[in-house]
C-alpha cells in the first residue's frame, strides 16, 4: 500500500502525530504520541493508533476542572490577597497538568477507530478522525483539524481558559452570597415591569449573540476548520446555548451514550460512563444559574441596554482623551474636598461637634458607637452610614449659611462609594466632594458616577478600583494665611 493509500481511509483522514486533538473538559490542544514505529507519513509523522492514549506535551489537555475550582475559590473570597491567589493558581495549573498526563491517560479508551488495519501489533488499529477517545472524568477527545500549530493552538487554550475561569467565578460568586442570587448578580434597584422584561430581554440577546460569536469563531472555524458559510450547527448550537445541555442529556440518555452501547466498535463496545454524565450535568447546572442570574439582574437594575450605551460612549470618550486607565481625580473637574478646602473643613469638623454636644442619641453617635464595635475583617455590627451623613451634612449647610459660606448646593458625591462598603468614609471630609445643583441639561454628580463606576449602571456598582481615593495616604493642600 502507498503512502497516499495511507492517508485516507474510504475517504476519512487517518490520524499521525502531528495533527492535534482536543478535549472537551481540557483547556490546550494537544498532539498524541504513537507506541508504533513502523508505519508513517511521506512528511514522516507516524500514524496513530488505538493503543496510544498519551500525548506529545507536558501538561497533556489541562484538565479545566481544577482552574474552575480555583476561580470559584477566589471569587468565593476563601483565600484572599496576591500572593494567595498566585498560589492557588500555581496549584490549579500542576493539579490539571496531573490530573490529565499524569492520572487520566491510562485510563482512556479509543472507539470508532478503524479494524481493519493495524500497525506495529494485532491490535493496535488505525485511528482515523472519526475516532474518539473518551476519559472518565468525563472528557471526550476528537481530531481537532482547524488547528494546526502554535498560535491556533495558543488561541484556542486562551478562549478556553477564559471560559473555565468564568464558570469558576460565576459559582464562587453565588456560594460567596449564600446562595442568593439576587445578592450575587443583581442591583441595587427595584425595576419595574418593563424594564425587568426590557432587561431580561437585553441579557438574553447579548449572550445568545455572543455565544454564537464563540461557537461559529472558535469551534466551526477555528477547532473544525470550517468556512463561515459552513458554521450552522455551531451557531444553532449558540443560539441555543442555555437550552443544549438539557437537550444533550435527554437525548444521551435515551440512546445509551452513559451506559456503554454507544459508539460501538465492531471490535470494541464502550460507553462513556458516568464521568460524562456527571459533566452533562454539570453543564445543566451551568445553564440553569445563567437564567436565574439573568433574572436576579433584570429586576435589580434599571434599564440595561441604555446604561450600556452610556458607558461605551463614556469610555470612548476617556479613550480618546488618553485617561481611560488614569485614576480620575475630581480635583481636575474642579471639584473640591471638603477636607481641601479649609473653611469647610472647620465647618465640618463643628458640625459633627455640635452633634455630638447635644447629649442626646442621634444618626452621628449610632454611626460612631457602632463603627467602634467593629472587628477586622468581619462584618460591622450595627451602621447608619447614610442617616448619619445626612445628619451631619444637615447641620454643615446651617452652619455655611450662619456664616455667609458659600457651599455648593448640589449633591455631596462620595469619591469612594457605595457608603455601605467604604463605612470608615462615610463621614471623612477628605472623601467628601460638593456638587453644583442639577439644571435641566446638566447633572455633575451623576457624571462623576458615569465615569468612575465599575459598571454600565451609575449607582449601581461601585467605584472602580483605579478611580478609588487612597484617603490613608492623601496629602491635603497645606493651611496658608490667606485662607
């Protein structure tokens, strides 16, 4: 037989080893290794066989399962700081290098490969690209013929990563919550009707469109080597993401996929097992948070789809002016801290005084006694954040006024917000920033919002770590004489 013969099999490409495989419960692509010396390629590859099941590279597939638990770990807030989320990530890394190379390769199997021809032993059979190897963790590896060498290789275990990291995130969140998922993925509003409809709408074609973005790009064109014209069942498979897994299942169930009838070789009989079952429903689980998560947001936040468009423009905007990743200092919108300015600051000062001279309980000495009872790292046990504020700012505007001050009247913006989650600066005039009023066609404090928030949502989200105020290390405009 020649060595075109042996390219193909009644027109099925064989497998050598230089094409690569993916699993779909790893994260890199991977070349397999062939225990047979005997026959190979014109290019001199040799062909893979059914007794191989190990592969070329180091860290074989990664396992994802280990980078989801990590990912969940660290958004659950388990282990916390720098260093302890390097390490974490460090462990992942070796923990699904092993699990795969160094546990799970044994234990694989091959079916659909080709009885009727072997190399280098009776039954080391031909494996061609209909063949599959599955792995009872609950991975199924196929022929992958749209990669090819490194950089599709690189991109495709970036997508994936990503993916993995998410999900983790995604199931450390809600455990984070306690299960809650309005406390894990909603706002802080209440929407009505409409918009919670409007909302949930907006989540579902975002997500199904991008879905479809995913599978068409990384799995038709990418991992199957399609063009796009060729990329219906990938988009189909978009487009239904959400619903997949439970028709998956159902239909798996059905035709023996857990049980061992399927994928059956004249020679060899081998179900998937119950590793595959447990990551099928995994996968509905998966889903299943997605929708709930959807409509936890929907009626939490107020209208989506316009706030998303704020921000875009707002960002491009920051974009072109060069200070997207610059921290945003209220300063240079000429604003002023009530801290800077020294006549405020004295007003403010002998506001809380005189609140606290009363004698008498009230918002201000609630919020101290309890920011007092606080322990280090826990939750505060009792806070008037916001009433106490109020009370204090009440009483600084009496006070401007007694003494001809002028303060400007708008909203006073809290540079770090929301006020609940920055309790030690509810009060601490450094933080503390006076608005102009609010005029038909002009809004200051919900601008400032708009650019340092988080999110798409102004009031919704808090500051973003890059425009938050270092106030334990801020240096205030000294006190001169002509003050």
């Amino acid at each position: 037989m020649s060595e075109q013969d042996n390219e193909t099999i009644t027109g099925i490409q064989t497998l050598h080893t230089n094409h690569y495989l993916t699993c779909s419960s790893g994260l890199a692509p991977a070349k397999m290794s062939s225990p047979q010396s005997v026959a190979k390629t014109s290019e001199g590859y040799y062909y893979l066989v059914s007794t191989g099941k190990a592969t070329t590279s180091l860290g074989d597939f990664c396992c994802k399962w280990t980078i989801v638990l990590a990912a969940a770990i660290a958004a659950a807030g388990i282990v916390t700081g720098g260093a302890a989320l390097v390490a974490l990530a460090a462990v992942a890394v070796a923990a699904s290098m092993a699990m795969c190379g160094g546990l799970a390769a044994p234990f694989r199997k091959w079916t659909n490969y080709n009885t009727k021809r072997s190399f280098g032993s009776i039954d080391a059979y031909s494996l061609t690209a209909a063949s599959q190897m599955t792995c009872p963790i609950g991975g199924v590896i196929t022929y992958a013929p749209g990669i090819t060498g490194f950089w599709s290789a690189a991109a495709y275990t970036a997508r994936n990563t990503t993916w993995a990291v998410f999900e983790g995130f995604m199931w450390g969140k809600l455990a984070g919550a306690g299960g809650s998922f309005v406390k894990a993925f909603g706002g802080t509003a209440s929407a009505s009707v409409k918009t919670a409809l409007a909302n949930f709408l907006t989540l579902q074609v975002s997500s199904r469109a991008m879905a479809v973005g995913d599978q068409v790009v990384f799995e038709g064109m990418l991992r199957n080597g399609k063009s796009l014209s060729e990329s219906g069942d990938e988009a189909v498979s978009g487009l239904t993401i959400f619903e997949q897994p439970f028709v998956n299942f159902y239909q798996r169930v059905n035709n023996g996929y857990y049980t061992g009838s399927y994928a059956a070789n004249t020679a060899d009989t081998n179900g998937h097992g119950g590793g595959a079952m447990l990551t099928d429903l995994y996968y509905m689980g998966l889903s299943a948070m997605g929708m709930r998560a959807m409509i936890a947001s929907a009626k939490t936040n107020p209208n989506i789809a316009t706030g998303v468009m704020k921000q875009s423009i707002q960002k491009y905007n920051a974009l072109t002016k060069g200070v997207l990743f610059e921290r945003i200092t209220l300063e240079l919108r000429g604003l002023s801290s009530i801290y800077d300015n020294p006549v405020w600051r004295a007003l403010w000062d002998q506001a809380k005084e005189n609140i606290r001279n009363t004698g008498n309980e009230n918002p201000l000495t609630r919020y101290e006694s309890g920011m007092r009872g606080r322990i280090p790292g826990r939750s505060r046990n009792i806070s008037y954040e916001r009433e106490a504020f109020s009370y204090v700012e009440q009483e600084f505007r009496r006070l401007a006024a007694q003494n001809g001050t002028q303060v400007p009247s708008g909203q006073v913006h809290h540079n770090n917000w929301p006020i609940e989650k920055y309790s030690d600066n509810a009060l601490d005039s450094k933080n503390l920033y006076p608005t102009e009023p609010t005029t038909p066609t002009t809004n200051q404090h919900r601008d400032i919002h708009r650019e340092t928030s988080t999110g798409p949502h102004p009031y919704n989200t808090p500051v973003s770590p890059i425009h938050e105020k270092p106030l334990y290390e801020y240096k205030p405009r000294p006190i001169d004489d002509n003050d």
